[in-house]
C-alpha cells in the first residue's frame, strides 16, 4: 500500500469515527483541519503521511467525545499497523493527536511538539477561531446548555490546566477571553499567525458589536 492509500485509508476510518458527532467536531471539522494542515505541511515541508494522518486522528479519540480514550487509542494503533504503517509513524501520530490540545498547553510542562506536529496544532486552532470559530463556540455552548453571555462573570483570563477543565459557569463570550482570543500568540508557523491575525481581527468586530447590543445595565 502506498501513502496515497493510506491517506485514503486513514480519511475513511476519521470519517466512520466523526461523523456522528454533535458537538462541533464533525467530519467537516476534520475536512477543514486536513485543509489546512495540507496547504502548511507543504510549506513546512513536513512529513505527509505524519501530518495528514495526526490531522484525519486528532479528535478520534478526544476525551469530550468519548468514554473511553484509552480504548480509542489502541483501536487507532491496530488500525494503523493494519495498513502498514511503521511502529515509528504509529508513535508519532498518536504523541501529535494526544498532546496539541489547548488544555495540555496549559499544564506546567507543555508537551513539546515536532514541526509536524505543530503544523497540524496550528490548523486545528486555526478552526476555533475567525466566522467559523464563531459559530463552533455558539454551538458548543448551545449543546452543553451554556450561557450566552453574563457581564457579572468575569473571564478567567489565566487558568492552569485543571481550572480550565472544570470551568462551571461558563458563558460562551467568556470563552472568547479564556480560550480563543488567545490562541493567535500561540501560532507556530508564520503562515498560521498570519490567519490567525486576520481572524482575530473579525472575532474582536464580532465582540464590539455584540456587546454594543447588549441590554443596558441602566
Ligand atoms: P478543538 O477540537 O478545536 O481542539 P475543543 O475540543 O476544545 O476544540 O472544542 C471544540 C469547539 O468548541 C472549539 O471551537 C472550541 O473553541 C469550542 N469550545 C470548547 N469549549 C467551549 C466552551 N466551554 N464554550 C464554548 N465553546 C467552546
Ligand atoms: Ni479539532
């Protein structure tokens, strides 16, 4: 099998995993994730079948998806022996897709992450924010029957990775301030930053206005 087919492979078996979901990780997520991993994969001139695989695998088996990661995990492993891929390639996409999210960021000792496994970092955060990011973050908090917004909570703006794990009363425009406005300065890549920059931009108009209409505290 050679790594066209594989990518094949590994696109069908995200997709299979995906596309059930309810909680803004959608296969359309993945397809837009790859997207951008492809487009700066090749600029980075990282390894393909590394980053488009950890980009098809990175929220398989995400703990706010699933029970049982652990479990996920070992079925992505048989998986990716299964079509051939080296015990190497198997243990760098599984250390990518189990340390670029946001929350392990924020532990004492962030996981330090190859140039493969920060582009797809990059292309993953490049979602949460900007018109798409927007909407994935009034979704999420529509399902996890959120706030929309409350101005006597004030945004934790430093949390370490536990607090930010357990956050209750959280509103949604909350989560712009503890989470999305942030992730900009956290880019890798020069081309990720330049996005970010211009999504960021987009998520601050969308704050001013929404707070402009917000109802006066008179
Ligand atoms: P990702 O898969 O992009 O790493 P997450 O799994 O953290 O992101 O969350 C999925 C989407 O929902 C992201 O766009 C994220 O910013 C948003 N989100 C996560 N937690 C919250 C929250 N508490 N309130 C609103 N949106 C959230
Ligand atoms: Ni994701």
């Amino acid at each position: 099998m050679d790594a066209e087919q594989q990518i094949e492979e590994i696109r069908n078996f995200s997709y299979k995993k995906m596309v059930t979901d309810h909680t803004g990780h959608n296969f359309d997520h993945i397809k837009r994730v790859v997207k951008m991993a492809t487009k700066l994969q090749k600029e980075e001139k990282t390894d393909k079948i590394i980053t488009i695989g950890a980009a098809y695998l990175h929220d398989v088996a995400d703990d706010k998806l699933v029970s049982d990661p652990p479990k996920l995990e070992s079925e992505i492993r048989e998986f990716l022996h299964g079509i051939k891929l080296n015990a190497e390639q198997i243990e760098e996409i599984m250390y990518i897709t189990h340390n670029l999210s946001f929350s392990k960021s924020l532990s004492k000792n962030p996981p330090k992450l190859s140039l493969a496994g920060q582009v797809v970092q990059d292309s993953d955060r490049l979602d949460a924010i900007g018109a798409i990011g927007i909407t994935r973050a009034i979704y999420y908090g529509g399902v996890n029957s959120e706030t929309i917004y409350d101005p006597t909570i004030k945004p934790r703006e430093k949390m370490n990775k536990a607090q930010y794990r357990n956050l209750d009363n959280e509103t949604i425009i909350n989560h712009f301030y503890e989470k999305l406005l942030k992730l900009t300065s956290m880019m890798n890549t020069t081309t990720a930053k330049k996005i970010a920059l211009h999504r960021q931009q987009f998520m601050y108009e969308f704050l001013n206005e929404f707070k402009s209409e917000w109802i006066s505290e008179k």
